[in-house]
C-alpha cells in the first residue's frame, strides 16, 4: 500500500482535470439523497448534511429524523422532506425505525447515515437494517456514531463494499482501525482496504486501492460543530450527482477546507460556524470550473 510519501497533492489544477459530472436538468437527474440520523439532542446535524447536498448540486433531498424534531426540521429545511423515525423512550433514533424510510432508501443515488445519532447500541441496530434497505446502486455514506459502531455489523463490507464511504475524525478512524491512529495516511488506507471504501479524515483521503490524496488546504477554524456534517453531506451530494466515492470525497474535502480558508478572511481564522459553510461551498466549486 502507498505511504504517505506517494500521496497526491490535490489543487485547483488537478480538480479541473477530473471535472465532476455534468448536472441533470431535473431535480431527479442531479440526485436524491437521503439523510439518517436527527435525533432530538442535536437534530441540526442533519440538516446541515442535508443543506450541504443541496449546496453541491445534489437536486432532491430527504431527511429521516426523530419522530419528535421531525415537523421543525420540515419548517426549517423547506426544502427537504422529511421522514419522522420511531424514537426510543429515551429520545434516541430507534435503529428498527428507520424502516419507515424504506422507499426513500431505496431509490436515493446517496444516502448518509449518522449526523445527529447519540446511540451506539441503536446506530448498530440501524446498520444492520440498512444492508437489506438501501437500493443496491446507492452510494452509502457513513458519518458520526454509525461510524463508531460499523466494525460490529456483520455482513457491513459484503453489502457495501466498493460503493461506501467513511467520513472519521481520528478518534471515530481509531475505533475503525482497532488501535490509535499512528501514521495518518498509511493509517487512513488501513481502514479504506479494511472496509473496501473511500476514507477522508482530515487533510488525508484514501481509496481501496491503494491510492493517497492530502489536501493543502483549510485549517483550526474547521474544528467546529457541524463542520463534519456539512463534509459528509456534500459528499453525498457530489456521490447523488453522479461522482464516484473517490472523486466526490476528494472534491468535497477540498471544498470544504476551501470554505474554510474564505471565511478565514472576514471572519478570522476561528469563529466561523459550520452553517457558514454552507453559503461558500458553491462559489468555491464555481470558482474551481464546476
């Protein structure tokens, strides 16, 4: 497997020489991604996800939340559907639940799992609903606590596999890999072999195959709430598009740090807030050719 010495450098220049693909002219033509996740403690981790898919291009979004937040995302988020998803007693997502998405799961081009889920026991539950749910061309992507508890779901690689990908912070990347993250490149392809998917985890994105990409930009302003949810989601969003799971992970990990890196000038280097992201995310896809 490549090290961190053969990674590829991503600019500008490499992006405009491995354009996205071209937008439908309908809602249905750019993709429909569907969000999981939403439950009452931190519903706007959802929406960002969303709200960044929308923002890349992706042309029909759904979101699948708590039973208890599901008409304030609605209000909120105009323009998403919504799917309210049983909660236990406790206000947790209930992993069973998300069967009452089991249309939107199979027709989405993408679909996110895990932007505001607080349980590991029912995200593990949830996971393993999914593999006999979601549509079997379907990017799947995964975020947050369904990252922490993929390595317990049998049968997760053999359903996925070749179209999955992970989105860990290192902490979430070190459950995956079993040991504290070491080397983060070499670590990151560890886990993108081990788990047959694309990886993006800080400035490092991997492949299944072996390659390496690091991006140079973006910087401590990123590490903020929501940050995470707004790249998940415009990975799905780039995926529903039409992008392969390398391609839209390497675009949407340069965008988001670039989001970054122009928020850095009028509002300083921290302090920005995720949801700001959002706003920047389609100037710096325009200002790169796409």
């Amino acid at each position: 497997m490549p090290s961190h010495a053969d990674a590829t450098f991503v600019t500008p220049h490499l992006l405009r020489d491995w354009p996205l693909p071209e937008a439908g002219d309908s809602k249905y033509g750019r993709g429909q991604v569907l969000v999981v996740g939403g439950a009452l403690r931190s519903p706007g981790a959802a929406m960002l996800s969303g709200l960044a898919a929308l923002r890349v291009g992706a042309g029909r979004l759904t979101l699948a939340v708590g039973a208890s937040v599901a008409t304030a995302v609605a209000v909120a988020v105009p323009e998403s559907g919504v799917v309210p998803l049983e909660e236990t007693a406790d206000a947790h997502v209930a992993g069973a639940g998300v069967r009452a998405a089991s249309k939107d799961l199979s027709d989405a081009d993408a679909v996110l799992v895990g932007p505001g889920l607080d349980d590991a026991d029912e995200a593990a539950r949830m996971l393993t609903e999914l593999l006999d749910l979601i549509g079997q061309e379907s990017v799947v992507v995964l975020d947050a606590f369904a990252l922490g508890v993929a390595p317990q779901v049998t049968g997760l690689v053999e359903a996925f596999g070749g179209r999955l990908v992970l989105t860990p912070n290192k902490e979430e990347a070190a459950l995956l890999l079993g040991r504290d993250i070491g080397d983060l490149a070499d670590d990151i392809g560890e886990i993108a072999g081990t788990f047959q998917a694309v990886v993006t985890c800080y400035d490092v994105i991997a492949s299944p195959d072996g390659r390496i990409w690091r991006t140079g930009t973006g910087g401590g302003g990123l590490a903020t709430s929501g940050s995470g949810d707004v790249l998940a989601g415009a990975i799905a969003g780039l995926c529903a598009r039409g992008a392969s799971p390398e391609q839209a992970a390497v675009w949407a990990t340069h965008a988001h740090a670039a989001a970054g890196d122009r928020l850095a000038v009028p509002v300083g280097p921290l302090g920005f807030l995720a949801s700001e992201l959002l706003d920047e995310l389609p100037r710096v896809l325009v200002e790169i050719g796409n």
